[in-house]
C-alpha cells in the first residue's frame, strides 16, 4: 500500500512537471535577433564560423568561385558572406532558419545544395553567434540597411 502510494505521488509530480515545461514558452525563431555589436557573442561567433562555415564559405567570408552558378555537380557553390554577397538581403529570422534547418526545410522542396542544418549539430546561441559575427563585419552602410530589412520582416510578421 504505502508503495503503491509513493509510485502514484511520483507518477503525479511528474505528470505536473512535464505540464508545467510544456507551457514554457519555446524560443520562436522570430525572436531571432543578431548581437553585431556584442563583444563576447562575436567571440564565439569567431570560433563557431571557423569551426563549422570556412571550410566552405572561406575564411574572410568570401565564398567559392562562380558562387552563382550550379558547379558540375549540380549544386550551388557557397555564397559570400561578407558585402559583396546576399546574406545581407535576408533578415536574421531567415538566416537563422536556414542556418538551423537547412535550405530544403526553408523551401520546401528539394534544392541540390552542399549547405547542411545545423540543428543538433550547434545551439541557437551558437547559431545566432557565427551569424552576428558575420554581420559584424559588414560595414556600417550594409549593417543599416539589414536592420531595416529586419524591421520590415518583423512588421509583415506582426501582420500577419
């Protein structure tokens, strides 16, 4: 009887514990911000593009030859990310998703691309790190005008 009892106060407190997480919000990816201005995130961020995104994107950011178009294997070389490239046309809630989930997930739809989803592979902090790093090497111009294409995108998703 009195183990009977103790399994079935367990059994409560963990039904209530898994209640109580389950209503914690989740970090929505458009609370995505980048931090370009912050010293300890653009440190990690340093580490984390060195580790994971040169190899391909080049270690001053300046991507593959013919970035443009399709190699012969069909897939898309890594773009630039420095201000020559596109990263900058897309706002941080986008750059995230596609860092995170992949290009295929963002779209839909297969696209041949060499460019993994980091999803369990790094954290979101981690993630938002290497992002803001590149960010922050963009010059002031280029950066004003991410932060206006980010404030456009958080007002349509306020919309909507």
């Amino acid at each position: 009887m009195k183990r009977s009892y103790s399994l079935a106060i367990c059994g409560i407190v963990a039904a209530l514990g898994l209640a109580y997480l389950s209503a914690l919000p989740a970090k929505k990816v458009t609370d995505v911000m980048l931090k370009p201005n912050e010293a300890a995130v653009i440190t990690l961020g340093v580490q984390v593009y060195a580790d994971n995104c040169a190899s391909c994107h080049g270690v001053y950011l300046e991507g593959q030859a013919n970035w443009q178009q399709r190699g012969p294997d069909g897939y898309m070389p890594a773009p630039p990310h420095n201000e020559a490239g596109h990263t900058w046309h897309h706002p941080d809630t986008y750059l995230f998703s596609m860092t995170k989930y992949g290009i295929e997930r963002m779209i839909g739809k297969t696209y041949p691309n060499n460019m993994p989803a980091y999803d369990g592979d790094l954290t979101d902090e981690e993630i938002i790190a290497a992002l803001s790093y590149i960010k922050s090497t963009w010059p002031k111009s280029v950066q004003l005008q991410h932060d206006q294409i980010n404030a456009r995108a958080k007002a349509r998703s306020e919309e909507s």
